[in-house]
C-alpha cells in the first residue's frame, strides 16, 4: 500500500510547514494527485486520517483530496487530451506518440493551520 508512504511525506511536510509558520495545530490538507500514480484515493484518505490520529499536534485534520485525470500530447499532430490510465493513443491521428502532461503529480496546495492569538 503506496498510499501510507505518500500520506507519510505529505504529513510530515505539512506539519514542518504549519510548526516553522507558528501553528499551534494543523488543521487541514489540500492536496492535488494524480490518477496515474494509481494511488487509490480511499486508501489515501484512510492512511492520512491515521496519521492524523496519531498526533495531537494534527488530531482532526481534515483532507481535501483531488484525483488529476491524465493529460497527454500527441507528438505527431499537437493534439492534448485527456485519457484513462492505459489508453494513451491520439483520439485525433491514433498515434502512440504522446507525452504525458499531467497525472502524476502529487503536490500540497495549501494547509491550514490554528495560529496563536497575538
């Protein structure tokens, strides 16, 4: 299960962040990910809910998840398109040739976190 290991790295970035900002606690997560890295997005959800658990530092936080649909390019004629995970040909020329644009990423878009009073 890929999916502790990429809920592990998440977490732990974004407690570095929320703790260096000052937090007194994390709140929420908004992450971005993409279908292509076939992480399966309850599996996700359920491993950072454990993590999340475990802390009293982010006990409660929240994951606000969203799956990116795999884009490519066709190298021969220039058409960008979205596809599922094994069919990657050009609905336009039926090429083979294409490039994948989006679907693997896996980014942190925001956090939000519980500050002191001042």
């Amino acid at each position: 299960m890929h999916e502790l290991g990429l809920m592990t790295g998440v977490m732990d970035a974004a407690v570095e962040a929320a703790r260096e900002a000052g937090a007194t606690r994390l709140l929420g997560v908004r992450v971005s990910i993409g279908e292509a890295t076939e992480a399966v997005e309850d599996a996700l959800v359920f491993a950072f809910e454990a993590l999340a658990e475990a802390d009293p530092f982010t006990q409660g936080a929240t994951l606000d998840l969203t799956m990116i649909r795999p884009r490519s390019v066709c190298l021969e004629c220039g058409h960008e398109f979205e596809h599922d995970l094994y069919n990657r040909f050009c609905p336009v020329c039926d090429s083979f040739a294409t490039e994948l644009l989006a679907g693997r990423e896996l980014q942190i878009d925001s956090i939000e976190v519980d500050l002191p009073e001042e």
